[in-house]
C-alpha cells in the first residue's frame, strides 16, 4: 500500500464527455528504458501520481507493468484509482492489428483493462484511423478500455475521423507549452467537447529558462516548472510532465498552494511562437 502524498490528493479530475474522469496531472514516460522506468512510476505512485502515460512505441510498457504490480496497482482497489493510457504504435493501426497489439500491451502493462487507449500519430499520408476506431470501439464495448482518445490530431484529422465514424475522440494529446501554444486546434477541441491533454508541457525542459517563468517563480516563492505547469492547470489542460527524478515528480505535483495573476497568464500567454519540440504531424510517422 502506498501513502496518498498531500500534493496527490489536492489533483482535480477532469470530467471528460464520456463520462470517465481523469486526474490532471500524470507522468510521461517517454525516453525512459524498460528497466529504468520500473523504480521511476514506482517513485511516482508512491509521490501520489494516480495517472500514468505510456505508449507501445515508447518500448517500456512491461517495465511499467512490472511497477504496477510492485506496488499493489494492477488489480484490486488500487487499480480503480489509477488512470493508466497507452497508445497504439503507428505500424500497426488497422483493424485486426489494432486488436492484436492490444492484447500484447495489456500483457505487458500486467492489467485487464486500461483506462485510455490512443491512436499515436494520424499519419494523414497513410490513413488508417477510421479502420483503427472500429477495432477501439470494440475493444471499449468488451470492457477493455474504458475512454478512447487520438494523439497529434489537427482539425481536419479530427473531421476525417468523424465523417468515417460518426464520432469525436474523447481527448486529444497534442504538443503544447508556452513557446508552442496551438490555439486553432485547442479552440476546435473545445468547441467539439475533446478534452486537450497537453504533452510537452515545459517544451521538454526548453521553456523554464526564457526568463517569464523565472521572474513569476521568484514572486510566488515556487519554481518556473511549478509556474508553467500551474499556466496549464489553470487553462484547464490535462498535463503529463515526465520526471525520471522523485523530487522533481512531487515538485511537478505541488501545484495547488498558489494561483497566477490575470497579468501573469497574460505574460505567459505572450511567449507563444513557431517553435515546436517535437515533430509535425502532417508527415511524421513513429512507426
Ligand atoms: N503523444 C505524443 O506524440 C507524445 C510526444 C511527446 C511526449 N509525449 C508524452 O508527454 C510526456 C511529457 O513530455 P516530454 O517528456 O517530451 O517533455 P516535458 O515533460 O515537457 O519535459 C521533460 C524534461 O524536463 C525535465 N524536467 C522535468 N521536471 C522538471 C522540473 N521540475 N525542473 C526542471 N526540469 C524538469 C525532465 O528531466 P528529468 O527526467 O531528468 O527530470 C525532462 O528532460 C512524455 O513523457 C510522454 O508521456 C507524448
């Protein structure tokens, strides 16, 4: 059993329009091996992250799963409070492959379900997600996931998807912090009740040192991560900070003790720009 950290506690659920909440902050799991991310969501679970977010490609989800039986979340009353995604690798979108992928990703997370499950890239160049849907919408039925969300889909992938399927993703993970803000694509989310989940939130580390978040910090007696995180909490985006360090996934969770100024999200708001962390998906692909 792990203790609930005061900070854990203090997360708000965002409800979402199928009606399944999800805590508003998790951790990101990118770019972390499959041993070394085991102690990683162990510290993280044991800090009070109750959301985790992995993916197939990310190539750890059995170093995941490992953590999650460790301490006690892959089944039982534990694993009701845990939001666990996962993602879909690109290679194999398409309706039977989207099926057997799952089964091979739930056997590794060491779970009978998780709580969302994303289609990675829409790779517009080679469309296969009105496929892909039908085999998530099946698995969602089945009571093998319960929300079903996309990942780096621009409006027209989101019409694309809804002309072939009749539906809307429940949420939308996109790359956005304050050098990259996305405004066009967070306002059709919105407009269309997709939630945006914000991966990237700190531009991978690129974002804390432009000066804005430092002078706000010093103000507020917290750090730069803690005042952009704080920007995206208040914006009402679902975050996904990814720290391999404890201290820094308690600092990433400690964001409830102060509140930004109206003049203060403005400064913020004022660094967006034409810079991307990540890649763009119009032509990338994750394979
Ligand atoms: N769907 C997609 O296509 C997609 C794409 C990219 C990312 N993601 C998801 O989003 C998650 C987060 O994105 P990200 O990892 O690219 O970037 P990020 O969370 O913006 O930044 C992570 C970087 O910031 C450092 N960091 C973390 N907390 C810090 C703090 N309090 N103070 C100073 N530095 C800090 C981390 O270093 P340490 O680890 O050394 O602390 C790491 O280098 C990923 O892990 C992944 O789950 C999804």
């Amino acid at each position: 059993m792990t203790q609930e950290t005061q900070a854990g506690a203090q997360v708000p659920m965002v409800r979402l329009h199928d009606g399944n909440e999800i805590p508003q902050v998790g951790l990101g799991v990118l770019r972390i091996d499959d041993e070394g991310v085991t102690p990683v969501v162990e510290s993280a679970l044991q800090v009070g992250y109750r959301h985790i977010d992995g993916a197939a490609g990310y190539d750890n989800e059995g170093g995941v799963g490992r953590a999650l039986e460790e301490v006690g979340y892959a089944s039982g009353p534990q694993r009701e409070r845990l939001w666990m995604t996962t993602k879909l690798r690109d290679s194999e979108q398409g309706y039977d492959s989207a099926l057997r992928a799952f089964d091979r990703q739930l056997g590794l997370l060491r779970l009978d379900y998780v709580d969302m499950y994303m289609i990675h890239w829409p790779t517009p160049f080679d469309w296969r997600s009105g496929e892909t849907w039908k085999a998530f919408v099946r698995l969602r039925d089945e009571g093998r996931v319960r929300t079903l969300g996309v990942c780096n889909f621009m409006p027209s992938d989101l019409e694309r998807l809804h002309g072939e399927t009749g539906e809307y993703p429940t949420v939308n993970q996109i790359e956005l912090h304050p050098t990259w803000q996305q405004r066009e694509v967070t306002a059709y989310c919105r407009e269309h009740g997709i939630a945006v989940e914000a991966y990237s939130p700190m531009a991978r580390g690129a974002d804390l040192a432009n000066g804005v978040a430092e002078e706000i910090a010093a103000v507020h007696g917290v750090t730069p991560a803690q005042v952009i995180l704080r920007w995206h909490i208040e914006n009402g985006t679902i975050i996904i900070p990814k720290s391999v360090h404890r201290d820094r996934q308690e600092e990433n969770l400690d964001l409830f003790g102060f509140a930004l100024t109206d003049e203060e999200h403005r400064r913020i708001d004022a660094l967006d720009g034409p810079t991307r962390a990540g890649h763009d998906p119009a032509t990338f692909s994750y394979a």
